[in-house]
C-alpha cells in the first residue's frame, strides 16, 4: 500500500511540475508578445509624420460655410473659377496669398491654418443651446419660436398698459 502511495504521490508531483513549467512558459511567451507589440506601435509611431493640414480643403470648407461660389472667392482675388479650383487642391498655399484669402473670407490665417470641420459643425448644432430665443421675466418665461408671436405678445402689452392709462385719465 505504501508503494502504491508513493508512486500516485510521485505522479501528482510530476503532473504539477509539469503544469507550473507549462504555465511559466505560456506567461513568459504573453509577456514577450507584450513587449514586441509595445515596442513596434512605438517604433511605427515614431515612423508616422504627424498629419498635415490640407490649406486647400480648409479654404473650401471655409468657403463653402460661408455659402461662396468659387467663382465669387476668385472675383474678390483677381482669379478665375478655375484658379481657385487647382488652388484648393495644393496641400501647401502661400503665406501670402493665405492672407488675401483670410480677408475675403472674413477669417484669419491661423483660422484657416487650424480650421476644424468638427468644431464648426459642434458649434452649428449647440448655438440654439446658448441662444435659445427665451425672454425671462419676473413671473416666468416665456419662449418665442418665431420673432412674429414675440412682436404680437410686446403689442398686447402695449395695449393693455394703454388701457390701464387710459383708465388713469378717466379718473
């Protein structure tokens, strides 16, 4: 029975033995993974040119926010239609002519360097949240859709501070 014993005891140990060098393996090969992985996104990383601004598109952006025609923007330059259309096609515009651009479109050369299409459309979409045509007064607040229904509500005031003067004068 001792004998039978130790050997079952032997082959649980020789089975754990096993299973720990088999789990040190496994954990060593993940950390290795790991560490080659980090190391190539850093390598690619460094590798990568940080994006560049296309100056082209951002002119036509602009310009299309502005609700312009390139025949109009190349007007105001001296330019023809089809000048502006190469012009915002180069990825690079000169300083220069960034500024001449700048002042028909009401903008300035960094905001056309730095234009970001998210943050206008950001802006469009929560204007209505900062100016959101409600008018406070001491009892409540009144919220006008259309400047008309306002016009009509300011003159039914006027009308009833007329009558209460009028009322005033009789007395």
């Amino acid at each position: 029975m001792k004998v039978k014993y130790f050997v079952f005891k032997r082959k649980l140990y020789n089975e754990f033995v096993f299973f720990s060098y088999f789990w040190l393996t496994i954990t060593l090969f993940h950390l290795t993974f790991t560490i080659f992985v980090i190391k190539f996104m850093m390598e690619t990383r460094l590798k990568m040119k940080p994006k560049r601004k296309h100056l082209g598109k951002n002119v036509a952006k602009i310009r299309l926010f502005r609700g312009m025609k390139q025949w109009t923007l190349g007007q105001e330059l001296g330019m023809t239609q089809q000048e502006i259309s190469d012009l915002e096609k180069e990825e690079e515009i000169p300083d220069d002519m960034l500024e001449k651009i700048s002042d028909v479109l009401g903008i300035s050369v960094d905001g056309i360097k730095n234009f970001d299409e998210q943050a206008v459309i950001y802006n469009i979409n929560h204007y209505n949240d900062i100016h959101d045509n409600t008018y406070h007064t001491g009892s409540g607040t009144q919220i006008f859709n259309e400047p008309s229904e306002k016009i009509a509500q300011l003159y039914e005031r006027l009308l009833d501070i007329l009558e209460i003067e009028k009322r005033k004068l009789k007395d």
